[in-house]
C-alpha cells in the first residue's frame, strides 16, 4: 500500500492553506510562456528577426529544456530543500519572462527561452514531490487541481496575446507572465521561512547532509528500475503523440479530410478541451480503483480508434476521431500522480519524478519533427499515422506493467540482496 492509501485523511485546508495556493500557483505558471509567442511572431519580427529556422528552434526548445532539465533536478534538490528549489524555479521564470520581453536580438530571445523552460523543467518535476511531502493524504486530489489548472492556464496565452500586443505592444503581452510567477512566489516564500523556523535544532543540518545522501542513492537506483522505465515510456510515448498532434493536426485534418482552415483550429480546439476533464478526474480515479490497468485500456483504446478513424475514415465524423485522439492523452496526467503512488519516500518521488518527465519530454520532442520527416519524404499523412498508431502497443505495454501494485523502493532492496 502507498503512503497516500496510509495516510489519515484530513481537510483539504488544515494547516496547508499555503502550501495549496502554492502548488496551484506553480501549476498555473508551468506552460504559459510555451504559448505565449507563437501567436504574435510577426509582431516579433518587426524587432527581432526569427526567419522560418529561428521559429521552428524556439518551438523546440520547450520540450529539450524540460528533458533536461527533468534530468538535472534531483541533483539541485541534493543541495536545496524543495521549497528552497520552488523559489528559485520560480525566480528564474520572472528573469526569462523579462528576458523575452525586452529582448534586442535573437540570440538574448533563445536565451531568455531557455532560462524560462528550464525553471519550468524544474517545476514540472517538483510538483509531485511538493504533493507527497505536504499532501500525502490527498494526492489524488490535488494532482488532478494542479493538472487541471496546468491544462487550462495552457490555453490563456494564445488568447490574450494578439489583443495585448494591440493594445500595448509585443513585448508586454510577452512578460505580462513574470507577473503571475512573481505571485507564485510568495506563498512558497512563507513556507521557506516556516521550515526554517522547524528546523531550529543545531543538527538539523546534519540531518538535511543525510536526507541528500538518501537522494544521491535514489537517483542512481532509479536508472536501474523497470517501474521508472515503465512509467517514462508510457509518458513519453503519450508526450510524442500529443506534440505531434498540436503540430501537425490542422495541416493533417486540412489535407485528409477537406475541412478549411476555420474548422480545422476548431478541432485542434477540441483535441485541446477534451483532456481538460480527464486531468481534473483521473488522478482521483487513480487513487480509488483497485486495478490502474482499467484507465490505462481506456486510453489506449481512445487512441487506437482515433488514430484508425483519421487513417481509415478521415472525412467521416472527423470530430469524433479528434475528441477520442484527445481522450487518449489522459495517461499524462495518470503518470504524474502514479509518480507518488508507486513511491513510499520523497526521495523516491524526486528521482521518479526527474526519470519520468527527463527522458519522457525526450522522447515527446521527436514527435513533430519524425512526423514532419515521414510525411515530407512520403507526400501524404498515411505513413505518419501509421508511425503514431504503432506507438500505442508500446503504451500499453509500459503502462500495465506500471499498473501493477509495485513500489519504486521495493525493487531497490531487492536489489541489495
């Protein structure tokens, strides 16, 4: 049983109203600057030049920062308390954000980017630990809030963006976001100061040198893990179907099945909305059914019909292929809340957390661009479809094998024997 099956339930708000506002504000920060140019790059280039090549760099750079730097947060977290890490990721997005926005060149652009992917690389992977350290009682729930708000606050930027530019230029309309991770960091300020007072007792630091041990371990064993394998292929698989959809799928549907531009940025639309409900109910499904398996077949056969449906009958009832392609993505937000229920530590969480989110955004970023190259070298969307439907055996696969009741630090003391 995992610590959140344990753990006594108590009020949602008892004693961590703080520590609540605080992931939802993390959530609510952790894809707006994704979306935030690619509307107004014409309003860009009148300072900045970016050229076809600079355009599809900046595209890219989102997921690679967020696959390295998914990698490269367990070995922050070593040297800094989690609320310590949160303040400083969150730092970082203000100076990105503000980088971008009164950039000069391209260069101080693609740098600036990298500054605000890489703090949101960081976040993504601490969210699940933040959940198991201050909610282990409601993980279930408060993974779905912070995957919903993620989810929503991800749709916002390409909506404000023309209308702000109009009103008050690019450049606001690009760091008009450093205002909302400035707010985010006010509450984990409280709760930084709050752990210092805790940690009053000479040997606390001590104790915090023995904690970074225990992460050291961890972050070595979980390479060696078939769970983390497991749940970094069903994450990452399902993050190379969703970036190749969301770059691909109105030229796709335009091409396939005849609809016009209009109609085709509507059911981009709907691929987009149909997954915001599952990120608010799967988490807490998650924690309640005894058998996880039963979400993951339901993902997958969403995906397999949709996939079938574009490849086979693209002209007929093509809305519904998009919405069931859209309900196959709710395995992203079933992997973050398997992160804390396949740990019993937070150390565990920490090093799953990174594994899953470092190598899966890896595979999610060759998505578009394996997309791109098939159709480009076959002249139609036949072979790329067929590529994106022969990737759903692998997620099935990794995720039963996720699905089983097995726990990330079991397996390491089996190791040991």
């Amino acid at each position: 049983m995992t610590s959140a099956h344990t753990a006594v339930a108590r009020p949602l708000w008892a004693g961590r109203a703080l520590a609540l506002v605080g992931v939802v504000l993390i959530a609510i920060n952790l894809r707006t600057a994704v979306s935030a140019l690619s509307p107004i790059f014409g309003a860009i280039e009148v300072d900045v030049p970016l050229g076809s090549l600079g355009i599809g760099l900046l595209g890219t750079l989102p997921p690679l920062c967020f696959a390295l730097f998914g990698l490269l947060t367990p070995l922050f977290q070593r040297r800094l308390r989690l609320e310590s890490l949160v303040i400083v990721a969150l730092a970082a997005m203000v100076l990105g954000d503000l980088g971008r926005a009164f950039s000069g060149s391209y260069a101080m652009l693609v740098v600036s980017s990298i500054v605000t992917f890489g703090a949101m690389g960081t976040g993504n992977v601490l969210l699940p630990p933040l959940v198991k350290k201050y909610f282990p009682d409601r993980i279930g729930l408060v993974t779905s809030l912070y995957a919903t708000a993620m989810a929503l606050f991800s749709l916002f930027p390409p909506l404000v963006a023309v209308p702000v530019t109009d009103a008050a230029g690019w450049r606001a309309a690009v760091g008009l976001w450093a205002v909302f991770a400035l707010a985010a960091m006010v509450p984990w300020i409280g709760l930084f100061v709050q752990e210092r007072r805790r940690s009053e007792h000479p040997t606390s630091h001590q104790i915090d040198r023995g904690a970074g041990q225990s992460d050291a371990e961890a972050i070595g064993r979980v390479w060696r893990s078939g769970l983390a394998w497991s749940l970094a292929v069903m994450f990452g698989f399902t993050a190379l179907n969703a970036y190749a959809f969301f770059a691909w799928l109105p030229e796709l549907l335009t091409d396939r099945a005849g609809v016009d531009a209009a109609q085709a940025g509507s059911l981009l639309a709907l691929y987009a909305a149909v997954g915001i409900p599952m990120s608010l109910i799967v988490p807490v499904l998650a924690v309640r059914l005894k058998n996880i398996g039963l979400l993951v077949w339901f993902g997958v056969v969403c995906y397999l019909a949709g996939d079938l449906g574009l490849l086979l009958a693209p002209s007929v009832a093509t809305w519904l292929w998009v919405a069931l392609c859209g309900l196959g993505p709710l395995l992203f937000p079933l992997s973050l809340v398997l992160v804390n229920l396949r740990t019993r530590t937070q150390a565990g969480s920490v090093a799953l957390s990174g594994f899953m989110q470092g190598l899966g955004y890896l595979i999610g970023a060759s998505g578009p661009l394996v997309v791109g190259i098939l159709h480009q070298n076959s002249g139609s969307w036949t072979a790329p479809l067929i590529f994106i439907t022969a990737t759903i055996p692998v997620v099935l696969v990794a995720g039963l094998f996720v699905a089983r009741p097995s726990m990330l630090e079991d397996g390491w003391h089996r190791t040991r024997v």
